[in-house]
C-alpha cells in the first residue's frame, strides 16, 4: 500500500508543563493552556510577513479551507471556525474533531485560528475563515493515499475552495483522479514539498496545477528540511513555527507542512477578496507577487519566491497569457476583476475580463511563465484603485 506522512518535524522545546507527542515524521511539543499568553509574540511569521496588515484588507470572510489531515481537535483560538467534519480512517469522533496527534490542530491554528479577544492565543493567517476537518492520518501521522483521495473527494463535494495538503507521498490512480477533479472544480489545492532534502518533490505538490510551497527558515533562507525541485511554485515560513495543539495547548514546529498551512491561509485571504477570481489565477496572483529570492527569476529552492500577502492582496496583476518579462508591474488587464461587486471594479467590463482570464487560462493551461520577478530591493506592484 502506498503511505502518505505528514511532512513536518516539530522539535522539543524545554518548557515548563509539557506534554510531548512523537510520531515518525511530526513530533510536537505542546505548552500548557498558560502560554496563550506568550504564544502570539512567539508566531515570528505573523510580522515577517506583515499578517497585520494584510488583514485589515482581508480576514479570509466566507471561505472554507479542508484540512485532510490527522484530524482538528476544538481549540479555544478555533472555537468559531471549526465546522463539523468527517473521518476517512477509524479512530476520531466521527465528524474529524478529535486529534490525539496534534498535527492536524496544528495546521488548521496556522490557517484560522483566531485567538482571544484580550490579543492572547495563536492568530492564523485568515482567522474569519472556516476550518473543514477531516481526519484521513491515523495517530501516528501516517495514511494511505486512497484515504487522502478520499478526503479530497468529501472536500470537493463539500464545496470547500481551498484544500491544504499538509503531507505528502507517492500517487495512486485514486488519488491523481481526486486532485484533478479537485482542481478541475475551481478549488484551490496547496501541498507540502517534503522534509527529505535530495529526494523528489512529494505527490500531490508534484501535481501540475497544485501550489507546492517549500520553506524558509528564520533568516529568510532555505530551510535546511525542505525538500528542492522544479515543481516548487513559493515559499513560506517553515522554522520554529509556533501553533494550536490537542487540549487547548500550543505546539511548535518545523517543515514544509507550516509553510503550506500558512500558503494555504494566504489563498483563503485572496479568494475572499477576490471571491469570482479562478482558483488558477488565485495562485498566479501569489507567484506573481512573491519576492525573488535565490537567482533572478524561479529557482528550485523558493520557486517565484517568499510569498507577500500585501501584495498579493491589493497589487495590479495581469492575468494569466498577458504577463511579459518587459512589461511593467501593473501592465494590461488586471485579476482584480475577480473582486466582489463594487470592488476594485465591478459591472459587464470586469466579468468580461473575468471571462478572458478563465478562456486564456484554459489555453496556456498552468504554465507560469515569462511573469516579471521582484527582487527584494524592488518596490511592489502598482497597486489597484
């Protein structure tokens, strides 16, 4: 059978009151419920990527990310997003609330978790998403790949618009048919690289279509467990990242799955503002707005680069098939056409070029190419008005 395993490593913290949970490839160490006080200023990657801001133009409204993992137990800082779920692998509660591994928590916190309203707790990405969890990883943190399929069908079927793949491994037939129709239903799919740097891109973030995120580590460099390739769409914050765990508590962890949480966070904020915008041009807006990092243009290591919520958010991009490397940031038809009605430009003309998006996108299919690239000195996109 083909076994699918979370891809992050989560390292021992000598804390005060732990309980530690190891499994093969994720083993968390989760602080007593008393460090909610701490936790936020601990979540390094909410200021290196200016969550903050980002958020006062987006908080992920309306949009549900499924989190096919080892299950989403009902943590305080996601006790208003957590919806009821379903179990693929025996073991849970039977509506994927139930997680004695606290991977699956710990990923879902990284997306939505919305902490206290004292400023306390864990913050994720998009804390006004919904969390849609399903538990298809046993304890261990280990899956088969059928059960992955089949978590991604209940999400398809759910109608959930973004999927977060937090794990990785090799395809079955099952599996490559449920991405695809995944994809082909106009959602969002974000998977993790992997953790074993020199061994290939893990399936599903291998899958043309799919946004594969590596990591960085707290310098902003590659991070020593991500895994390098030419599938390798952005990167993310992959080190000492800090989380939601099992019981109320908090965890700490390293690997491509944070990296992808936290992508998969960034495309919720994006598919809220920007709720007509195909799930295609959801990930070409990220590719396009990320910060060169490496050599100019896209690398194996940080693929189009270090995402930039802010200007993934507000920057002018043109869609797909009308990118060009001489053309300035901000040059010909805009995919914030994707807005909402009276949104940074609603009416005939902005579904018109909604249309040609999707027509143009069909033809170039999911190819990234000749897209402007911003070094890190370079000032963002022109922004839309």
């Amino acid at each position: 059978m083909v076994k699918f395993a979370a891809v992050a490593l989560v390292l021992q913290l000598p804390l005060i009151g732990l309980t530690t949970k190891i499994s093969p490839r994720s083993t968390h160490t989760a602080p007593t419920p008393a460090g909610a006080d701490r936790i936020r200023a601990d979540q390094w990657h909410l200021s290196y990527l200016k969550v903050a801001q980002a958020q006062q133009i987006s908080k992920g409204d309306g949009v549900v990310v499924a989190v096919p993992d080892t299950g989403v137990d009902p943590h305080p800082d996601l006790s208003y997003n957590l919806l009821t779920g379903i179990d693929i692998v025996a073991g849970g509660s039977g509506n994927g609330q139930k997680d004695s591994n606290s991977h699956g928590t710990s990923m879902a916190g990284l997306i939505a978790a919305h902490g206290g309203s004292d400023g306390a707790g864990a913050l994720g990405i998009a804390p006004h998403s919904k969390i849609l969890p399903i538990m298809s990883s046993t304890p261990d943190n280990l899956g088969e790949a059928d059960d992955l399929a089949a978590a991604i069908e209940y999400a398809t079927s759910s109608r959930a618009q973004v999927i977060n793949v937090s794990s990785g491994g090799a395809s079955t037939p099952r599996l490559v048919r449920a991405v695809d129709a995944a994809l082909a239903a106009n959602i969002i799919v974000v998977a993790a690289a992997g953790n074993v740097p020199h061994q290939p891109v893990s399936y599903p973030a291998s899958e043309e279509g799919v946004i594969a995120v590596g990591g960085i580590d707290r310098s902003g460099q590659h991070a020593a467990v991500s895994v390098t390739g030419p599938e390798i769409d952005v990167v993310a914050p992959a080190v000492d990242i800090y989380s939601t765990s099992y019981d109320g508590k908090y965890s700490k962890g390293t690997g491509t799955s944070s990296a992808t949480a936290i992508v998969a966070g960034a495309a919720a904020l994006i598919r809220s503002k920007y709720p007509y915008l195909p799930a295609r041009e959801v990930a070409h807006r990220l590719t396009a707005t990320a910060v060169d990092k490496g050599p100019p243009g896209r690398d194996d290591e940080y693929g189009y680069g270090l995402i930039d919520l802010v200007a993934a958010l507000t920057a002018d991009v043109p869609p797909l098939g009308f990118e060009s490397v001489s053309a300035p940031a901000g040059a010909g038809a805009s995919t914030t056409a994707g807005a909402r009605p009276g949104d940074d430009g609603a009416g005939a003309t902005a579904r018109g070029v909604v249309t040609l998006a999707v027509i143009v996108a069909v033809g170039v299919g999911w190819a990234l190419v000749a897209r402007r690239r911003r070094r890190g000195d370079d000032p963002p996109p022109r922004i839309s008005r």
